[in-house]
C-alpha cells in the first residue's frame, strides 16, 4: 500500500502543486472530494473553491480554483484548473 500520491496542479498560465502528499481535498460538483494514496481511478469536474492538501511532513496547504477537471490514476493526481493561486492563510 502506498503511504504518499503525487499532486500536480496546473493552469494555462503555470504549475502551482508538484509535489508527493498524504492526501487531497477538492471542491468537486457535488461536494468535496477526498483522496488518499490508492484511490480508485476517477476524472472529475472541480467546482470554484480551495484544494487543500497534508504534504508528507504533515503540514497542510491550499490552492484556490476557478474551477477545471482533476484524474487520479496510479497514486497521481493531476488537476487542470481554469485559474488558480496560493490561497491565504
């Protein structure tokens, strides 16, 4: 069993996330999203919000989305959003 999957979040403009992580939490169409190493396979919409994740070290991060698709496959998941930033605090 994996212990960490990789995230990868990208906008038109450049890469904001790449980096080995625990897990994700991510604002999709009917709610958020939870994603640990070992997910099953899924491509999904995501809706405008924050994308939160646990790095390996424990500590937590966020994304704020405009909206855009996210695949999880084989311990990566790639987020395509519309727009994004560093979200604060």
């Amino acid at each position: 069993m994996a212990e960490v999957l990789r995230l990868r979040v990208y906008t038109r403009e450049r890469q904001l996330v790449d980096q080995d992580v625990r897990e994700v939490t991510a604002p999709g169409v009917y709610g958020e999203i939870g994603v640990l190493p070992d997910h099953a396979a899924l491509v999904t919409t995501l809706e405008p919000g924050v994308l939160s994740y646990k790095d390996t070290a424990g500590a937590v991060a966020s994304v704020q989305v405009t909206g855009g698709f996210a695949e999880v496959r084989d311990n990566v998941m790639t987020v395509l959003a519309d727009a994004g930033a560093a979200a604060a605090g």
